[in-house]
C-alpha cells in the first residue's frame, strides 16, 4: 500500500471488507475485522446514511487501496482504460490485475500484495528470462513470470508457495511450484475477480 504507515487492518474496517493486507492471518479468528468489522472512529457504529459522491469516493478509494496505488497513479490507469475500447470500468480492473506485483500475489510467490511489490522492487523475479523490477509493469499473453534463480532459496517464497492452495490460483494463470515459475495462460476478465467491487461508481466518480 504505496507509503501508507497507518494500521491496515483500520483500512479494511474503513472499507467495509476485507482487503487481506496481512496475508495469513486475514483468514484467521485473529482478523481485525473479524472481531470489529464497523468503520474505525469514536462514531464507527453510528454513521448513518451516506450521500453518492461518497459512496463514489470509497469504491474508488477502496479498489486504491486493494490495489496499492496513489492516486496518480490510480488516475492514470483509468485514463488508459477510457482510451481502450470496451467498457472502461471492466477493463479498469483487468489493467489492474495485469500489474506484475499483482500477478506475483496472485500466483502465490507473496503473502500479501504490499510483500509482492518489496518483492519486484528488490529484483527476484524474472519476466520471459529478463529481470523486472517495476511493480505496475504490465503481463501479456503467454508471458512467463518466474523467480530468480538466486532467490529461489528465500525461505519466504517457499514458505508463501505451501499456503497457496487456500487462496487459489486464477483460472487464467498457471502454477508450477516444482520450477517456481508461473504462465499467464490469457489475459484476465472482469468476471475472474470475486472480490466485490462496484466499478461503475468509479467511472461515474470520474466522470463528473
């Protein structure tokens, strides 16, 4: 989550969902919002209704924050995805899911997305056999993301690759944990991501 030193778990409580910043634990009885799923704040049980504008400004600020990205940032990627032709809240969230630290989350090689971009940043995974270190790097079709030889001895990784079958690898990824490598077999859809997000309040938001 870009540069945000708060606590997490105050974010999904925020949120209103589970945003999953701690791995693991979020699929424990130890998660913060398990316990307290009301927004933080001494009047957390007591909001009442919220207008539109602010049902627009969290959606947005909810898919940010899942995602780990500025607000630059975020912008930017929704203005490439009005330049591609289709419907725009759809391919918002493929572009999304297209990111690289993205991808190493979702094949498993990471814990938790804020893990996965350290990861990319920091040098040890390889895409078609070339380092990448840039998080928002974007996979395409039949693009190979694998770990770097030298890392392939981080405990870390091993340890995170053991606990993927609870998360579940995409259908349009593919997992070979034996060489460390993962495929992207196409590019992913809108209805590949369960997480609930209300999209079109996003492109409204950005709309106005």
């Amino acid at each position: 989550m870009a540069r945000y030193r708060g606590s997490v778990c105050k974010v999904c409580r925020r949120e209103g969902m589970k945003l999953f910043f701690k791995g693991e634990r979020c699929y424990t009885d130890k998660c913060s919002f398990e316990r307290r799923s009301y927004p933080p704040g001494q009047h957390g049980q007591g909001r009442g209704k919220v207008s539109e504008y602010a049902r627009q400004l969290r959606e947005k600020q909810k898919v940010k924050r899942l995602y780990g990205l500025m607000e630059t940032q975020f912008r930017n990627t929704f203005a490439k995805a009005e330049r591609i032709k289709g419907v725009t809240g759809g391919i918002l969230i493929s572009l999304l899911e297209r990111r690289l630290d993205n991808v190493i989350y979702r094949l498993g090689f990471a814990n938790e997305k804020r893990e996965a971009r350290l990861l990319v940043t920091q040098g040890h995974f390889l895409v078609n056999g070339r380092k990448v270190n840039i998080p928002s790097y974007s996979i395409r079709t039949n693009d190979t993301v694998e770990v770097a030889e030298k890392s392939r001895k981080m405990s870390r990784i091993g340890e995170n690759l053991k606990s993927v079958e609870r998360r579940g690898v995409p259908e349009w990824l593919s997992l070979d944990k034996e060489n460390f490598k993962g495929t992207i077999m196409r590019l992913p859809r809108r209805d590949d991501v369960t997480i609930p997000i209300q999209e079109n309040l996003i492109v409204e938001l950005y709309s106005k």
